[in-house]
C-alpha cells in the first residue's frame, strides 16, 4: 500500500488538495453568509472531508433554491407592479365617467365584490385575459357541471329505488303482520286437533290391543264363563284322559311297525319265514361243522 502511495502522480494529489481547499472557502464563505443573515457567528469546527461533502452539497442545494426563489419573487414583484399600474389605470378610468367606489351604490359595490370573490375562486386575476381562456375555462366547468348533474342523476335514480324497495319491504312487512293473528288462530286449531288425534290414537291403539287379546282367547276356546276352579277341573280331567289313554297309546305303537295293507302284511311274513328258514339252515351249518372239527 505505502509503494501504491509513493507510486502516485503528484500532479493528482496537488490538484485533488487545491480541490478539496476550493470546496472548503465555498462552505466557508456560505455558513458565513447564511449566519450573517441570522446574526450568528460561524462555530468552530473541524474540517473533515465527510463534514466538507454534507456542507457543500447543501451550500449548492441552497444556493439553487435561493437562485429559484429569488427568481419567482422577482417575478411576483413584476406582477405586483404591473396589477397596481392596472388598478391606478382602473380607478383613474372609473373617475372620469363618474364611476368611483364611493359614488356607486351599495348593492353596485356589492355585485363588484362578488364579481372579485368569483374571480378568485376561478384563479383570474390578470386583467388581460383572453376570451379564449375563458372559454377554456368555462368549458371546463361546463364538463365538471355535466359529470356532477350525471353522478347526481345516477345518485337520484339509485334513491328512487331504494325508496320503492323500502315502500315494497314495509307493504310486506303489513301484510305479514296482519296475517300473524289468523295464522295464530289457526295453529292454536291445529294444536287442540292434533291433541285430539293422539288421544284417540291412544285409545284405537288400546282397542286393538284389546282386540287381538280376545280373538287369541277366543281361538283357544275361551269364555267368559271360563274361571280358575274351571280350569283346574279340566286340567285334572285332562290328567286322567291321559292315565286311560296312554295304554291304548302303547297297544297301537306295538302294531305301527306292520304295514297297513293285508297283501304287504303276507309279504312281510313271507320274508320274515324266508329269514328264520336261512338263519336256521346256517346255524345248522355252524353246528355240523363244528361237529366235524371235534371228530
């Protein structure tokens, strides 16, 4: 780095020096400036080159707006003059033909006033105008006119239904009101009939049940005269059906094994015969047999 630095050109660093000093007499001589005007003394301070940069940037920006401003009030000043001139050459004017503001009327004065009110309100204030601006500007407020009356236009219309939207809800809202009654009267109706209708549902439901209970009843042969003492006697009854016909039950189960036809009845003794015959014949057989082993 040290041999970059002796390596640089003088001529560089002499002018880069004479610039920076350059810089530092404008910001001098500006705070100077800008305290003198407020009475106040520059301040002691120590010169960096950052500090130098913020100053001279804001002495330069200064001293353009100070050229701006003083531009626009130079030319405020012209036209200052100029509006007296016009205004002495007005009122000298209005002198001579007898038309001086003390010897107008009062509602004269007035109108003059507020012919001035709405010239400033339109922002005319030269004198020397030309109709075409005028027009400009009248058509302007002719277009501003036009869109207003539209949006009002539009605005009213959208009133209008709103209104008869609102005139709609509240018919209905009557109408409503006035069928509350009926309609009450009308469900309290329904209410007593439906409690009606439960009721004898109830009672429908309890006369089947009672219904289906006596056909059961009388299915099975009961009678009103029917009692407990009856009942026990015909289950004893029934006791000794059962002691008498249990052997007579027995004798006709010994004979279900025969077959019911006389001819089926030969067959099967037929071959029952034909059984003990081919069962005595093999014993016969084991028996002479077994006498021919023992020999």
């Amino acid at each position: 780095m040290s041999d970059l630095i002796s390596g640089s050109d003088p001529s560089v660093i002499e002018s880069k020096s004479n610039f920076d000093s350059g810089r530092i007499t404008d910001v001098k001589a500006w705070l100077a400036s800008q305290l003198d005007a407020a009475g106040k003394d520059v301040p002691d301070f120590e010169y960096t080159p950052r500090t130098i940069a913020h100053l001279h940037n804001l002495s330069t920006l200064s001293q353009a707006k100070t050229q701006a401003a003083g531009i626009v009030a130079a030319d405020f000043r012209q036209k200052a003059a100029e509006y007296r001139c016009q205004a002495a050459r007005v009122r000298e004017i209005l002198e001579n033909v007898g038309l001086a503001q003390e010897g107008l009327p009062s509602n004269v004065v007035a109108s003059a006033q507020c012919l001035a009110n709405v010239a400033n309100l339109l922002n005319t204030r030269d004198t020397e105008l030309t109709m075409g601006d005028m027009s400009l500007r009248k058509t302007g407020v002719v277009e501003k006119r036009a869109k207003v009356q539209k949006e009002s236009k539009i605005l009213l219309d959208y009133t209008r239904k709103a209104i008869a939207r609102l005139t709609y809800l509240k018919r209905t809202l009557a109408q409503l009101e006035d069928d509350v009654a009926p309609c009450e009267a009308q469900m309290e109706s329904w209410k007593t009939n439906l409690a009606i209708m439960v009721s004898k549902e109830r009672q429908y439901l309890q006369q089947y049940s009672n219904y289906k209970l006596k056909a059961l009843l009388n299915r099975v042969g009961y009678t009103p005269e029917i009692s407990h003492g009856v009942l026990v006697e015909m289950a004893e009854h029934r006791k000794e059906l059962e002691k008498k016909t249990k052997p007579i039950l027995d004798t006709l189960r010994s004979y279900q094994d025969l077959p019911p036809d006389k001819a089926l009845a030969a067959l099967a003794i037929e071959d029952k015969k034909m059984q003990y015959a081919a069962a005595e014949k093999y014993l016969e057989d084991v028996l002479q047999s077994a006498l021919a082993t023992s020999e």
